[in-house]
C-alpha cells in the first residue's frame, strides 16, 4: 500500500471525532483559565498538559499537530501562522549569532531572502550550494554550522535533490538537517530519509483551497543513546534532553521561537488545514499523475518544459527512483522573454495567475517580475530564475483542458 492510500484511511479517521460533533472543534480562545493555582504552576511546568495561552497552542491546532507528526513519523510538531512562520521557528530555535547554514539547491524566493538578508542581520551566515555540490557542501561544514537545509524539490528550478546523500554527510558531520517539504507531503518522508526536522507551508497542497494560511515544523524524536544533538555543537539543546527527553528538539522550538516570535496558528486555519488534509492524499495522487501527463504532452507540443519526469531532465533517474510517487504540483515553462511570458499569461483562459502553488485549480506566475524581481542578476541565475520563466502547479482540471488551454495560449 502506497502512501497515498494508506492515508486516505488515516487522516479521514484521525481528524474527525467518533462521539459528538463529528468535525473537530474550532476553540476561538485566546486565554485560558486554569481553576487552581496548582494546576496554573502544573500547567506551566508542563507537568499538567492543558492549554497554557493561545500563543504557546490552542486545542484545535494541537490536533491539527498530532496528525501531522504521525504524517512524518515524528514525535511532535508545531504549527504555525504561515510557512516562512514554520522554517523560522525551525531555524530560530537553533542559531546564534555567529553560526552557519548550508543551504543546497533551489530555494523559494522567501527563504532565500530570510538566509540571505534577514538572518545576516543577526550574524548568521549562509553558504549556498547547488544541489549536487557533495564534495563543496563536505568541506564547507565546519565547527559554526548548525543547519543544512533543503527543499525536497527546487522550487521553481526543479532540480531533485539526493536526500539520502546528503542526509548521510549531515548526520556523518553531527549537523541537523531540515527539508523543506512543502511541495511533497506523503510522496516524501524527511524524517525517515535521514532529517531531523521537516517544515511546510499548510497553505500550499496540505490545505489546497486558497482559504487558510498556514505552516508546520515536524520534528524528530531525540535518541535514548548517542545522538548528534547530545554533542557540544548544540550544547544548548542539554538542557531540554534533560527535562524533555526525546521531546526536546520539540520543546526548544516552543520556548526558543514560539514563545517568543510568536507565529503562532489561528484555531480556524488549523481547522481549514485538518479539512483539507481529509483529501490530501486523493488530490496529491490525481496531481501528479496529470503533472506528467501535462508536462510531458506540452514538450512534445515544443513548450520548453522543465520537469523531471522527462528523459531531458538531469535528474530524470533521480526522479524514476527516488520520487515513486511523484515531486508535486510544479513545472515551469521558459518562455523565452518576459513579453512572450506575459503574452502566453494573458491568453491562457484557465490558469489563475497568483504567487500560491498546491491549489485545488492550476496556477501560474511570471517569476521574474514578481517573486524574483529584487534579486540581483546573479542571485537569479544560480536560482534558475530566466526573463521568460513561468512556474505552473497544476490543479485538478481534467489534464487535457489544462493541455488545450495552454497550447492555445502558446499560438
């Protein structure tokens, strides 16, 4: 049994209730009273597990939470108000002034602005390496790194990174890795592949719809014995082992980023999340069957397509064996120049043009002018960002509307 059908089972099951109200409770409170000042002291000690304050968790989204941790195989997860909120609480619960990030890959114009401007306001510095950089990405770990982080696809050049690899030189080096995998939910299991901690934007294919905004950290369970995170590299981690035990790269994600940056989830959003994950696993599976369908007949139509499911792609064996269930909703097609890009954007009748990928209806945007148009020329290039370049994800249309559509647009 496939992931995509296994949860079909699960998630229909885990998010609505078998006595009272079927659908899961959205709790709209901001505070919450504690009735004895034992169980208040109980409940901040954590020795009581009842809701502190709506910042540090809400019942509704503790739900949406225990799902997606049982997703990833993780022992807990936060959600967050958003998913540049989720890669935040990540990283932040783990870097200093003075540490280090690898960043492999392409990466979504949002993080790379996070690593590459925001964080080096802090005194964090990140090297940025292509995805099949092994020997350089080896030799740049040193005594500061803290992070390697990847996408699980490049996003929007679609290169397919080797997790296994790479996973063996974080955990061979004592580095934590974190996957974004917010374009693979269920066709990608980060933590089982070798990550410590996996983050997505909700928003995206998780939630499907456009209506909720959301993210999550997913985080692993730390070993009884030898671990990495024991080692003086995280040294600060020693004192959540002690009192959280294998809970703790959870629990220092609550008190080091949650507690306080604050970005935390809306009790409607998790509600809206839990009911789009009810049929992930259906969308997830119609998708990327017709994202092959669509890029692979546009090709042959002569549409510069770049996705790995074609013989074209450099990482099309990478994708034929370690992507069985396909590498989401994405694809891109280079136009050749941002007025043959916005020529092709005007005339297509189906797509909605918008800077969201995952939805139910197939999406499109011109990368350069929008995302991508304060990165400098250099920035661009090693993204794969070109003047033509169009991102599509592709929705639930019947493939062949969608093939129509976009091969009248193209004329």
């Amino acid at each position: 049994m496939n992931n995509f059908e296994e949860y079909c089972t699960k998630f229909v099951q885990s998010v609505g209730n078998k006595e009272g109200a079927v659908s899961p409770a959205v709790i709209n409170s901001a505070s919450f009273a504690y009735d004895t000042p034992e169980i208040a002291e109980g409940i901040f000690d954590g020795s009581v597990k009842k809701p502190l304050y709506a910042r540090m968790g809400n019942p509704t989204t503790a739900k949406l939470e225990s799902i997606m941790a049982d997703m990833d195989g993780g022992v807990a997860a936060v959600a967050t108000s958003s998913g540049m909120g989720a890669t935040t609480l990540a990283c932040m619960s783990l870097l200093a002034s003075g540490d280090e990030i690898i960043s492999i890959g392409g990466l979504f114009g949002g993080t790379y602005a996070l690593f590459s401007e925001t964080l080096t306001r802090f005194g964090i510095k990140t090297r940025f390496f292509d995805v099949d950089d092994f020997k350089e990405i080896e030799e740049a770990i040193n005594d500061n790194t803290k992070i390697i982080f990847l996408e699980s696809v490049g996003n929007p050049n679609m290169k397919l990174p080797d997790i296994k690899r790479i996973a063996k030189i974080a955990n061979d080096a004592g580095v934590i890795l974190i996957i974004d995998n917010t374009i693979t939910p269920l066709s990608i299991s980060p933590l089982k592949l070798g990550a410590d901690i996996s983050v997505y934007s909700t928003t995206k294919i998780i939630s499907g719809n456009a209506s909720a905004l959301g993210g999550c950290a997913v985080f692993r369970a730390v070993n009884d014995g030898e671990d990495k995170l024991k080692s003086p590299r995280y040294e600060f981690l020693a004192k959540f082992i002690k009192g959280a035990g294998k809970m703790a790269l959870f629990a220092n994600a609550k008190k080091r980023a949650l507690r306080d940056f604050g970005m935390s989830a809306n009790a409607n959003a998790s509600y809206q999340t839990m009911l789009g994950l009810e049929t992930l696993p259906l969308r997830l599976s119609r998708i990327t069957h017709s994202v092959e369908v669509v890029a692979s007949t546009l090709s042959e139509n002569g549409l510069n397509i770049n996705h790995p499911c074609l013989k074209t792609h450099p990482h099309h064996n990478r994708y034929i064996n370690d992507f069985k269930n396909g590498c989401g909703t994405l694809f891109t097609i280079d136009m050749g120049s941002k007025q043959r890009a916005f020529e092709f954007l005007n005339n297509t009748k189906l797509a909605t043009l918008t800077a969201n990928i995952g939805d139910n209806r197939t999406l499109a945007l011109h990368m350069a002018s929008t995302i991508y148009r304060d990165f400098d020329e250099e920035t661009r290039k090693f993204l794969g960002i070109t003047d033509g370049l169009i991102r599509i994800s592709i929705g639930l249309e019947n493939p062949q509307d969608i093939i129509d559509d976009f091969i009248q647009a193209h004329k």
